[in-house]
C-alpha cells in the first residue's frame, strides 16, 4: 500500500497547468466547442473555462464569425501529447488541414503550459501569436487576469486591457452559456 501512496504522491506532483484557446466557425459552433469540451475531459480536467465570445475573424476576413473561449486545464501529459490531443480531436471531429486562418469546424490551441517557455519546429509555448488576438486575451483575462506572460513580463489583464482589435469580440448572445457546457461536457 505505501508503494501506492508513493506512485500517487509522485504522480500528483506531475501535473501541470495549461491554458487552452478553442474555436468554431463552421457547423453549429456551440455544439462544435462542446463536442471539443467533451473529449477533452476525457483525457484531461478541465477546470475552468471561460465565457462564450462571438468574434471577428482575423487575417481571412471572408468567412463566417467565430465562437471562442478559454479553458484552464491540468494534465499529466507533456506538451507534446497535449498538442497530439488537441489534432487528434480537430481530426475526430472533421477539421481537415487547409490555409492559414481558414474556416474551421473547431480549432484548438495550447496557450499556456505551466510557466514554460519552448519552441520547436512543431509547438512554441506560450502561443507566438497570443499577445495580438483579442479573441483569445478577452476570454483569457476573464478566468486568469493575473497569470503573467513568462516572456513579455506582462499579465494577461494588462495585455488583453491594450490589444487591438477589441471591438471585433462580444460576449455571445446565442442561447449559449458556459453552465451548459460545464454540466454536459465535464
């Protein structure tokens, strides 16, 4: 039995803290952040997550709006598994690969992984492109205002209070709220 408490002690000590941004602008976008909600608490805790944000597509304007949102999550994968996750449910759930800020059914993206910094070829940690999205800043501020940004000093409310792009994200009005996705998703 103390081998037990010994495998437990260790492996609580393994787990890290991530931050997820996820977003739809295909299909019925709520039930796609949903569905992407479900299949993540399968592998992972989500712990928190923010409100819903209808917002303005960026770079490829000529599309449908976005929903977003952010969830805070512990794992005790890596964050190469936590990227492997994340494809594999864009995948399952029918994301094929297309252009740069193409339309998409659901997309998720690792903004945070504990207070590691990592780039490699295929995943940089925090998000490179975090400190100018909106969408992503907004909700994040709203469930960790003040986690710092452990390459730019700065915490996510100071970055989400000076982003541009602001105006293009607006609490979501559809019908959906976050309490309906907590109580069928987790």
């Amino acid at each position: 039995m103390s081998d037990e408490r010994c495998y437990c002690e260790r492996r609580v000590s393994e787990l890290a803290i991530a931050y997820l941004g996820l977003g739809s602008n295909l299909g019925e976008r709520d039930e796609n952040l949903c569905q992407a909600l479900t299949m993540l608490s399968q592998k992972v805790k989500v712990e928190r997550i923010s409100s819903v944000y209808e917002t303005e597509p960026v770079g490829y304007e000529e599309q449908p709006l976005f929903l977003n949102l952010v969830c805070r999550i512990t794992t005790d994968l890596a964050p190469d598994e936590l990227l492997h996750l994340a494809k594999e449910i864009e995948t399952a759930m029918g994301r094929v690969p297309s252009f740069p800020g193409a339309p998409r059914i659901i997309d998720i993206d690792i903004l945070f992984y504990d207070n590691k910094i990592r780039e490699t070829p295929n995943l940089t940690i925090p998000h490179p492109r975090l400190k100018d999205r909106a969408f992503v800043l907004i909700p994040l501020a709203e469930i960790a205002p003040d986690l710092v940004h452990p390459k730019l000093g700065k915490s996510i409310a100071q970055l989400a209070k000076d982003v541009k792009g602001q105006e293009g994200v607006r609490k979501y009005e559809g019908g959906l709220d976050v309490s309906d996705i907590c109580g069928r998703a987790l």
